[in-house]
C-alpha cells in the first residue's frame, strides 16, 4: 500500500491484527457463564482469566494493532479499520480483510453488515 511520488503520502503497508470480542451468546448467558475476556481498547489490549482462579497471576494479556469490544458498531469498524484499506484496493493495491474465529461466532454476517440483508 506504499505509493511514492510527490503528491501522495507513504501508507502504512504492514499487516494489522485487528481484534473484535463479542458478546456473550443468548444461549451463554441463560447458562450464566462467565465472561473470561476483558478487552482495552485503549491498550490495545485483551485480558483472559480463568474464573475459577482467585488471583490475577496466571491471566494472559494479549496486545495487538487494535482491539473493539462488544459495543463497537460494524459502521466504527468499517471506519477505522476498512475504509483506509478499500480505498488502497480501489487505487490498484492489494489488500485482504480476513476474519478468523470460531464457527457460529458471525464472521460472515461482520462481513456482510446490513447492507446485503
């Protein structure tokens, strides 16, 4: 996504792991599990912890480019995170958006958002 002349500024051309955490499930919540993951957007960060543990001492953090919790909107992730990239493709760059995760968990209706319903 690099494009060098006078004109145009240098983008970023490097891969972004990019996390969005959902919410809990209908079927999560009547079984009344606990939520195991604490997202920072801030930070960039994302906590999971073993509830069954009492201390913070083996709770792993993870860190990325970007991370949205359960409240972020497909229209702010489009925004932040896709716009930059459509644009590029549109301009004759390459770039890929692939979403990753477990099967039922809505990556395909992410991906489709409303317009396509």
């Amino acid at each position: 996504m690099e494009k060098k002349s006078k004109n145009q500024p240098i983008r970023n051309e490097c891969v972004q792991v990019i996390v969005r955490c959902r919410p809990q499930s209908n079927k999560e919540k009547a079984s009344a599990f606990q939520q195991v993951v604490e997202v920072f957007p801030s930070r960039g960060a994302i906590e999971i912890f073993n509830p069954n543990e009492t201390t913070r001492e083996n709770r792993k953090l993870f860190t990325y480019d970007a991370v949205y919790n359960s409240e972020a909107t497909q229209q702010q992730l489009y925004d932040e995170v896709v716009r930059s990239l459509v644009s590029s493709v549109l301009e004759g760059f390459n770039g890929c958006c692939f979403a990753y995760g477990q099967t039922g968990t809505g990556k395909v209706s992410n991906l489709k958002s409303s317009i396509f319903k």
